[in-house]
C-alpha cells in the first residue's frame, strides 16, 4: 500500500524530529560518559550506561522526538501558525516540557529497571526515581532536552518558511552544483488583479491574497506539486517530471485548485465582496537547477521552459480560456479519457521564433 503525497510529506517533517533527539542524545551521553570516564559517581541518582540501557535510551529518545514531530506537524503547529517566531519557540517550549516532565517519570524508571534487573515498580527503582527527581542531573536532563526541543521546534519552523524540499536541498548540496532535469510548471495567475486591488485597498487586498494562496495548499500538496515562487498575484508551481506525469498530477492539481476556489466563493464574497477566479499556462522543458546568491541564498531554475510557459499563461485572455497547455505536455496526459481536450491553434508566441500549438482542457462529466 502505497502513502499519499501529502502523508509522504508528513513523515518526511515528521522524520528529522527522530533524527535531531537522536543525535544530541546520543551527544549528551557520550559527554556525560566521556566526562566520568565511564564511572556512576551517584548510583543512587545515575543509572549506569549498560549496552542495554544505552540501546533503550537511544530507541526512548528517538520514539519521543518522532511523538514531538508528530505533535507539531498534526496539531501544535497549526494552533500558534499565527503567532510570531519568538512567540511560537516560547509557547511551544512550554506546553512540550510539561509533556516532557509526565514522559520522564514514565521512562526514567523502565530504564532504572533494566539496570538493576528488577521491575519497575520496584522500591529500589522508585527510590532512585525520587532521588533524580530532586537532583541536579535532572535539571541536566531537562536543559539537555530543552535544547532538544529547541533546535528541532526551530528546524520546523525554518522548513516551514523556506519548505521542506529546498531546506533538505540546501542541507544536501545537491543542487550546490547546477544540475539539467527536466520540468512541468504551472503560472498562474489572479484575474483582474489590479481592478480587484484597487477596489479593496492594499490591506483588504493582501488578506485576500493571503486566504487565495491557503486555499490552494492542499490540491499542491496531494499532487505532489512544489510552490517555486510567489510574484505578487502569481503562484509559480513545479514538478519533478515523473512526479507530475505520475497519475497525471500536474493538471489534477490545477482542477483541484479551481475546484477547491470555487467551494469558498460564498466565503469570499461575504468577506471581500467578490470571487477571486485564475488563469494558467503549462508547459515543460529541460532546466538548469542550482543554489544561487551571496547575502541570500535560493535555488532556483532557469531554461527557455519558464519563459514560454509565462507567454503561453499571458495568452489565456484572447483565447478567453482558463488554462492553455503546450503540445509537449499535452502529450504526456495519460489517459486521456475523463478530459475534454480542445486544440486552440497554433499560435506564433511573443518574442518565440516559433509558433507553437495550444490546448485548452476541462474534466468530462
């Protein structure tokens, strides 16, 4: 059974949560024991790192990371998603260090019980329990797990900003070298933009806006789109060739996109007096790919590919269509039937020395 795009999107923010606990906690022990040349100077406080204590602590502490992972991605995030950076650190500190108070008692003495080879309900491992619990190294612990907390909250929220695919990019180096690959993109871009700015003001304008791109994130996401860049009125969405052609993900996105729009129509008619409608281009092409500037960084895509399909988006008004698509990527829709398929003409597009054949498309009822 194979996973969604958008639970394949989950675990991968899930994932480096594991990873982040993982490390420092493996970190945290190998100074502790590098620290007391592998001597328990407190017994009575400190459990003894055997194999066995070690392999349950390194296990204990990924399953919590990936716990916290996925406590951020499938609710925290979601309920401070508009508090600001600092705010969210803060508040998310402090709901996860109660949790991880109440996970401590419970593990601190299953690991007590490996230890001594006894259960733990066991006087000796509640003891040692009581005795942690007053002790300095359980400050240690939770200042080592705070740090925890706060390098993985803020590699959530830096993925966040910038998106998980181009973080783990960066972090690669895979594109720190320009690379050929081929590409479907999709322009698109709000109706009647400048009339609907003027109309509501720049503040009004940008809540619209803001609400208009949030409406389109999961059709994105279930088809396995990635969002290249934001220009003003203009979403810039990309695919991996096979990923796009896969189940024909680059033009149910698009139908997802109108569909899911047109369902909040009442919603944005109550709130901003009107319906916000787009026009898109497809195409695809070979690009070169790599990470570019100096004060900023980006990884970013050029080729003759993202030009066309801006000339072919800008098309759309005097052929009086929502969507034209090139040829090329006309060919790859498989299979064809559940689309009504119009050819446009050929059409001679601006500053392109050859003319190209358009396509206009809409799902068959």
């Amino acid at each position: 059974m194979s996973l969604t795009p958008k639970s394949k999107r989950r675990l991968q923010r899930i994932l480096p949560f594991g990873i982040i606990w993982c490390l420092i906690g493996f970190f945290v022990l190998f100074i502790q024991e590098a620290a007391t040349s592998h001597q328990n100077l407190n017994p009575n406080v400190v459990i003894t790192l055997t194999p066995k204590v070690l392999a349950f602590a390194i296990i204990s502490v990924t399953l919590i990371g990936l716990l916290v992972g996925a406590v951020e991605i499938l609710w925290l995030g979601k309920l401070f998603n508009n508090k600001s950076f600092y705010k969210k650190i803060f508040y998310k500190l402090s709901t996860y260090s109660f949790f991880l108070i109440i996970t401590i008692i419970i593990v601190y003495p299953i690991a007590a019980s490996i230890e001594l080879g006894v259960p733990p309900s066991n006087e000796k491992v509640l003891n040692k329990l009581s005795n942690f619990l007053i002790s300095i190294d359980f400050l240690s612990t939770m200042i080592s797990i705070a740090v925890s907390l706060f390098v993985s909250l803020f590699y959530s929220e830096i993925s966040y900003n910038v998106g998980d695919a181009v973080l783990m990019n960066f972090f690669t180096g895979k594109y720190h070298k320009p690379i050929q690959e081929k590409r479907i993109f999709l322009f698109c871009d709000m109706k009647s933009s400048t009339t609907i700015a003027e109309h509501l003001g720049h503040i009004e304008y940008f809540k619209m806006l803001k609400a208009y791109y949030a409406d389109f994130t999961n059709a994105i996401i279930n088809h396995s789109g990635a969002v290249y860049q934001y220009v003003g009125d203009e979403i810039i969405i990309s695919w991996k060739y096979e990923e796009g052609i896969k189940n024909n993900n680059w033009i149910n996105c698009f139908l997802t996109m109108k569909q899911d729009l047109h369902k909040k129509a009442d919603w944005y008619k109550d709130n901003f007096g009107l319906e916000p409608t787009f026009k898109s281009g497809f195409h695809l092409g070979e690009v070169t790919t790599g990470e570019i500037g100096t004060l900023k960084k980006e990884i970013i895509f050029t080729g003759d590919v993202l030009n066309t399909t801006a000339r072919i988006q800008g098309l759309c008004n005097s052929h009086n269509v929502d969507i034209l698509i090139s040829e090329e990527l006309i060919k790859e829709l498989k299979p064809k039937h559940g689309f009504k398929v119009k050819s446009m003409g050929i059409t001679e597009l601006k500053g392109k020395e050859e003319k190209m054949e358009l396509f206009t498309i809409a799902r068959s009822n």
